[in-house]
C-alpha cells in the first residue's frame, strides 16, 4: 500500500522508499512530470476565523446573543386615552464550544541512494509539494467533516409534500462515519428512498426558499478571500456543489425557459448566481458521494500495476452526492496561534522547537529499524550517519459553530448532460 492514513504515532518508524522504485540511469527513461489537479481552498475561506491563543486551555466556548423571537402574527396596541400594554424582551445566549485538534503528516524515509543514481532529479521537492497538498486538502476535509456532522437539518431532494427539511442526528467532531451519534451509513441509507431528483435549479430554489423561511438563515454580507465577481457574496447564500452539478444547470429545462430572467448562470463569469441571484456556486473538488448503501467513497485510488493516483471508479460511478447551502455566521474556522514560548524559543544547538502550524521541514531526526531481535521486537538505532531524511509536519484544525442551522446539507441523485 503506497500511502497510510490516521497512523498512531508509533507506526513503523522505517518504512523506506524502495531504492529501485524510481527512473535509473540505465533505462533512460524521460522524466514525465504530470501537472496535479489544482487543489483549492473552499472550506476554510468561507467562513470568517477566531484566533486561539497560548494558555486558552484546549477547550473553546463560544457565546452568542440569541434575539428575542417575533412572538405575534397580528399587533393592536391599546387606545392612546387608556394605559398601554407593554412588550418585555429577553436576549438570551447559546454556546457552542470546540476543541483543538491536530495531526502528522509526513512522508517514508528517503534514502541518499536514489538521489545519487537516478536520473529523476528532484524526488524530494516533489514529495514536499505533495504533503503541503495534502495538508491543504485535510483541512478542507476537516471543516466540512464538522459541518456534516454538527448540520441540525439535511434537504432530501425530491422527497416532495414539503417534508424535504429532514432532522438529523448532531455530534461534532467525530473520527470515524459511524461514530455513536453521528449520521450513519445506515441512517443515510434510510433517507435514500426519499431521493428522488439531482440538484435541478427547482431544487436550488427551493432550497433557498427554505433557507429564507423555514431556518431563517441570513445571507453573507461578503466574506474574505473570496471572488468579488457578481459582488461576492453580499445578499447571497452558497452553494458548494460539484463541477458535476454546476454542468447541468445551463442545460436544465427551467433555465432554458427562463433565460431572460437567469442570463447570468449561462454567462457569467463567476460559478454563477442561482435562484435569482439569492445563491451562488462554488464547487467542491471531491464532494461526498454515496451508494445506497450510505457509505462514503474514497475519491482516489492508486492503479494497480502503473502506480497512476486515478480517480476512484466506484466513486465516479456513486449514486448519491452531498452539496451544502450555506448562510452567513454558521461557523468559524480557528487561528491557531504559536506553541506554548517554552517550546518556540529555543535553538536547534540544543533542542528542536515545536512546530505545529502545518510547515513541512526535512529532518534526519528520527530512529531507523535494522531488523528485528528475539520475540519480534523491532532493533532501532539513530540516524546519526544522516543517510536517511523524511518530511515531516503537524497541522492543527479547528472550527467552532455559530448558528449550526445556517449551512444545510442537500442529499441528490447525480445526474450528467445528455450527450446527445
């Protein structure tokens, strides 16, 4: 297996890249270097952040003011000649708290071996850009793992009679899909009778139309970091779906009958505005997709046999897809400030300083296995000739919930442009 995840830290502290694995000089070959599919950031700039500091403890609280509720339907004031009646309003507060979590990432040993005999040159930058990706895309995972999670409310597309807005299980920050609470591979299998339609525009506009109505969530008001095209996001929800999705919009029967009045989904430059101009799309890379079964599929595989990264078929072939339309103030994104002082303000003559904010550095600190002794214990012993190196680094990840009930999950049949 080429690559591992969600290791313990103790996990095999010497698994080293095969020494006959890459181009030698022998065969000649040309090096083919493959520009990666571009990795955006989507999660993590869309909602505003809050700084966690040193000596905050590892548990956040944060407190919201709610306001007072719309408590009548029709008003009749008293006669100003009699004594007027009187309204007495109570803000209350909720909370939402979160917790700092973090992870290594890092690569297998290196051997100086390769870079000394082989012709493909530049092995180690290569797998350096690869780990900062990946860092990038596990915390895009991270955050919308939480706002699945943590969602009050899913949409099923097509369930129809006005029962689209489906409560559902909350518990934030879980490790596996199954944890005790969460939305289940069994219980999203039990809302897959219900999904009877893809993401069509009625579907987006109705969506919305709950939003407004049943959840009362506000629009953005801009948000940083994102696209200004269409005036950003001032007055509008998001939509963030996949390129998929966003295909078919223009070839939907409602848009084409209505073009005079949705021109900017066929022509604008920006994703585009739907439910006109209430939500604007942006697209997911590796949305969540599921079979009936409710089971979420890994987006890539590695092919056997060519060693290609190639899109995972059964998730290519997935049933079912998630896309989630979010308003304003559902969550913040945590700032993780620097380590403890103690441990940043020290020189590498006597001690490493910790370093958790997602920086990969190379390093041949660390212990190599030689073999093994009686009883099956690994031999280790220090790199200390220095013929090994690994990239290694810690990210940490943080969100915390706002108005939980402002990003709304949808859950919709795919569906592709006709190809003829």
């Amino acid at each position: 297996m080429p690559s591992y995840y969600d290791q313990p830290a103790t996990f095999a502290n010497a698994i080293v890249e095969d020494v006959d694995k890459f181009n030698k000089l022998p065969f000649f070959l040309v090096k083919n270097e493959v520009e990666l599919f571009p990795q955006w950031n989507i999660w993590d700039q869309l909602f505003g952040d809050i700084n966690w500091q040193p000596n905050m403890g590892n548990t956040m609280k944060g407190v919201r003011p709610e306001p007072s509720p719309i408590g009548r339907a029709l008003f009749y004031p008293n006669l100003i000649s009699v004594e007027p009646k009187k309204d007495v309003f109570e803000v209350l507060e909720s909370t939402e708290t979160a917790q700092v979590r973090w992870h290594d990432y890092q690569s297998k040993l290196f051997s100086f071996v390769p870079s000394w005999q082989d012709f493909r040159d530049g092995q180690i930058m290569f797998a350096h850009k690869d780990i900062v990706r990946q860092v990038q895309t596990g915390n895009n995972l991270f955050i919308r793992s939480f706002i699945w999670d943590a969602s009050p409310n899913v949409f099923v597309a097509g369930k129809g009679a006005n029962a689209e807005l489906v409560a559902a299980p909350i518990v934030a920050g879980n490790q596996a899909q199954d944890a005790a609470g969460s939305k289940t591979a069994a219980w999203i299998a039990a809302q897959v009778a219900d999904i009877k339609t893809n993401l069509s525009y009625k579907v987006v506009k109705l969506a919305a139309t709950v939003m407004v109505e049943d959840i009362a969530a506000p629009f953005f008001e801009g948000s940083k970091n994102m696209p200004k095209a269409n005036e950003g996001l001032k007055g509008k929800y998001v939509l963030i779906g996949s390129t998929e999705a966003w295909m078919q919009f223009d070839d939907d029967a409602t848009v084409i009958d209505k073009k005079s009045v949705d021109l900017d989904i066929v022509y604008n430059d920006f994703n585009g505005s739907l439910a006109n101009g209430k939500v604007t799309y942006k697209n997911d890379r590796f949305p969540l997709r599921f079979n009936a079964d409710g089971v979420f599929i890994v987006p890539q595989l590695v092919e056997v046999g060519s060693n290609k990264t190639r899109p995972n078929p059964t998730y290519i072939n997935a049933l079912y897809e998630v896309a989630f339309l979010c308003g304003a103030d559902g969550y913040r994104t945590i700032k993780i400030g620097p380590p403890p002082k103690d441990f940043t303000k020290v020189t590498k003559d006597k001690f490493w300083s910790m370093r958790w904010n997602g920086e990969i550095r190379i390093t041949d600190q660390f212990l190599i296995t030689t073999g093994t002794i009686a009883g099956g214990d690994f031999e280790q012993r220090l790199n200390d000739d220095g013929r090994f190196l690994k990239l290694k680094g810690t990210a940490t990840h943080g969100i915390i919930g706002g108005e939980t009930y402002n990003v709304m999950p949808i859950l919709f049949k795919r569906v592709r442009i006709a190809g003829q």
